[in-house]
C-alpha cells in the first residue's frame, strides 16, 4: 500500500481503519503523523482509529524513546459478521499480495501487463 496518489472524494471500499492497519503493517514504528499522510487523515482521526483498534485488541504498541512500536495480533477475527472467522492476518496478506502484484505490474513492459490483466 505504498504512495500516495492525487486526493480522492467520495466513498471507498476499505475503512479508515483498515487503511490506518495496513499502514502500520508496512512499517512498524511508523509516526501518526505518516500514518495521516498516507491515508489522507487528520492526526487526530489516526490517534482515534489507533485507539479503537487497540481497545478491541487488533493493535497494541509499547513506547521506544519518543516514538511508539506497534505490534498487530494478526489472529484477531474481523468484527462484521459477513467476514465470520477472517483474520486481520488474512486482509493483511490479502492487501500485501496485491500491492505486490501492482508493482510488479508497474515494472512489467507493457506487452507483459496487458497479458496479465486478461487473465
């Protein structure tokens, strides 16, 4: 999930929380600060969304000097029911398989990317 491209207005299909955990994922000693940036947040909306995902156990972080490191449990089960016995592991890996295949993609000359996305 890395870069951040052009803003965007209107709704998406990932949450601001999921956003706010995939970018803690990438980068475990990440600052609130970057976190907002990538995701296009306030400080204060990351601060927030840190806190509910730490209150219902999916985050949970220790003090390192003046920064935080965060630590995911990555066998959490996600909260809506429609996504019964999905893992926060399990949308990670399916966020960081994706990124993956972008880049990949983005580097490909031309020829081979069209090939890929008729697959």
């Amino acid at each position: 999930m890395d870069g951040v491209s052009e803003t965007y207005a209107g709704w998406t299909f990932l949450t601001s929380h999921a956003r706010v955990l995939a970018a803690i994922a990438d980068d475990h000693r990440t600052r609130i600060r970057d976190i907002a940036v990538r995701c296009r947040l306030t400080e204060r909306a990351v601060q927030k969304i840190i806190s509910d995902l730490e209150q219902d156990g999916y985050l949970s972080h220790t003090r390192e000097g003046r920064t935080n490191a965060y630590r995911i449990q990555p066998g959490t089960i996600l909260r809506h029911p429609a996504e019964a016995g999905m893992t926060v592991e399990a949308l990670l890996s399916t966020l960081a398989q994706h990124d993956a295949q972008r880049e990949h993609s983005a580097a490909a000359p031309t020829g081979e990317r069209d090939s890929e996305l008729a697959e």
